[in-house]
C-alpha cells in the first residue's frame, strides 16, 4: 500500500475523526487505518474561535459572493468572536472598492468585529486615512481578547523594505515588549523569502532582504509567545503536497502561518502560478488554554480540508524584561 506522506508534524485530525478511510481509484472504501500521529495532543480548556482571512480582492469575479459566504458561515455556523483579514482587501485601495467591502462587512458581519489591515493592492492607491475611513481602524492597531493580544500591521508602502518606518517598528517592540509574557498574534500581509506561503519558491521578491524586515523577524524569533499570520501568495492549501513549509513552518525561527485567498486562490500550473475562481479558502482558528487548532476550509464548497489542520502549540513562555537588542539601531531599547 502506498504511504501518503505530506503531512508535517503540526498536521492533526479535524475535530471528531476517529480513524482514516482508505479508498481506492474509484471512490470505494476499501479500509481504514488509525489516526496514529495525526491524533490531537492533550488540548486543555476552549476559550474562543476566530477567522483568519487573507486577499479578498472585492472586484475580483466571485469576490464579493465569496466574502459574504465566508462572513455567514463563521458568524451563523461557527460564531466566532472575530475575524481577522490579513490585507488586499481590494484591488486598488480605491474609495469606490473599499465602499464594496465596508458593504459587505456591515451586511454580513453587522454584530461581530471585522478587523483588517492594508496590503500591498491598498499600498497601490490609498493612502492611510482612505483605509480608515472604510475599515475604522488605523494602518497599524491592536486589540486585546481575553488574556491573549492582537497585532494588526498593514503595509505602509509596496517598496523593497518599505512595508515598515522606524517609527512603526519601534511601536511594533514596544507592544511586544509590554506583553512579552502574553500569547501575541500578529496579523502582517507578506511574508520574508523561505518562509511558509511561497511554495516551490516561484515568489522571488523579498519584501523583507533589508534593514527594517530583518529587525521585524529578529522581534518574532525574541518575542517566542507570537504567531505570525501572513497572506499574499493566494497558494491554495494542497501545495503542501510540492512543499512542506506552504501553509506552515517554524524554519526561520517564529510560528508562521500562511492563508490563502478568499477569493481567488492560486495553483501551480506548467511551473506558474495560476488564478482559480472557483475555491475559497481560509482558517477557523479556535484558541484553547494551551495551543491553537487552524481548521482550513473552503468556504464555496462548504467543507474543512484536512491537509490544512494544524495543531500549534502555544504554552506560553517566560521573555525576561529588557533582553531584546538591536545592533543595527533601528530601534531604542
């Protein structure tokens, strides 16, 4: 029997599996296994749900549809505390296309908070106060939830080394350093060369090859109670097939985790990325005591995918004061 062999240490069953299915080439099941290292560890007390969202694009084809979708079913089925959407939330960051989905956002989401940041598309055009007129909040923000905080890091420009200022990494530490001892997650568009969201390596732009980007992952690998969410490369979740670190890694040294598009997710074809309107994926990330469960789903088809769940664990660790450092002095300490 052929063994499948794509899954990652991270990759655990959805919730209420009990064992495998095996079938064979004409959808006939003709056994099933035990769970094995896909069973979920010692998972303590719920505390809450939330979505993890990335590249709307609301002008896009089916975007729009998508969006609502998506909102209905994490707000009616799963009845999250939140969303977050990490960016491109529009096409071109203009005032018509942000009216669209602050549209969308109070139809569908009228009773539970959306909170989004800018992306690369929303760098294009507008400019920090359009995207605040539209989404009611700043290029940079956070929130608190329960025990855990929230870091929201839009892209100040579409530039090498641009997505940050000095001034905005300097915020980005000292939140970080104030809740050193906090689970953080933060909530960024794009994500540094070899890290998850790229694979196959067809992204060779590194937003991240200079002063500021390499200061930003110098904060994650410090501040180890952090997640990392990021969006862009739109890659659908099943690349994990070509490429271990697609949805998930830990090789640079933080959690990092990537989402795909809502709207228009991207496959790899004849060695290129290629659009596909007719999925929609994202994560229910639901947060326990000691670690987070990422439940992957196609909203359009209605279905959780299993290649894309993911138990992450997030004891939290003790960050002494004062012990992060700077040498290229980009920020005070």
């Amino acid at each position: 029997m052929a063994q499948y062999k794509d899954f990652i240490p991270e990759n655990v069953a959805l919730p209420g599996t009990r064992r495998i299915g095996i079938y064979n080439s004409k959808g006939n099941r003709v056994g099933q296994i035990p769970l094995d290292t896909l069973t979920p560890p010692n998972i303590r007390k719920k505390q809450y749900s939330f979505g993890a969202l990335s590249d709307v694009h609301i002008i896009y084809q089916t975007a729009a549809s998508d969006f609502q979708k998506a909102l209905t079913y994490l707000n009616d089925d799963v009845d999250v505390a939140f969303t977050c959407i990490c960016g491109d939330l529009t096409d071109d960051g203009t005032a018509e296309q942000l009216a669209q989905y602050k549209a969308v956002v109070y139809t569908y989401s009228a009773d539970t908070p959306v909170y989004a940041i800018a992306g690369n598309h929303e760098g294009y055009s507008s400019k920090p106060e359009l995207l605040e007129q539209y989404t009611g909040k700043p290029l940079y923000y956070s929130f608190e939830h329960g025990n855990d905080v929230f870091l929201m890091l839009g892209c100040y420009s579409w530039t090498n080394d641009g997505i940050f200022t000095k001034e905005y990494l300097q915020w980005v530490y000292e939140t970080l350093e104030t809740n050193r001892n906090k689970r953080c997650f933060i909530f960024e568009h794009v994500f540094p060369w070899g890290d998850s969201g790229n694979p196959g390596g067809l992204y060779s732009f590194d937003m991240f090859s200079g002063t500021k980007g390499s200061v930003f992952q110098s904060l994650l690998k410090h501040y180890k109670n952090t997640a990392f969410f990021h969006g862009h490369s739109h890659t659908k979740f099943y690349l994990q097939e070509i490429d271990e670190k697609a949805n998930y890694s830990d090789a640079l040294g933080y959690r990092s985790v990537h989402i795909p598009s809502l709207a228009v997710p991207r496959d790899i074809v004849n060695s290129a990325l290629s659009n596909i309107y007719a999925d929609s994926e994202g994560y229910v990330v639901d947060v326990y005591e000691n670690g987070i469960h990422l439940r992957g789903r196609d909203f359009v088809k209605g279905e959780f995918l299993p290649i894309a769940s993911y138990w992450l664990d997030t004891t939290l660790q003790t960050i002494p004061a004062g012990t992060y450092t700077d040498s290229t002095g980009t920020i005070t300490t």
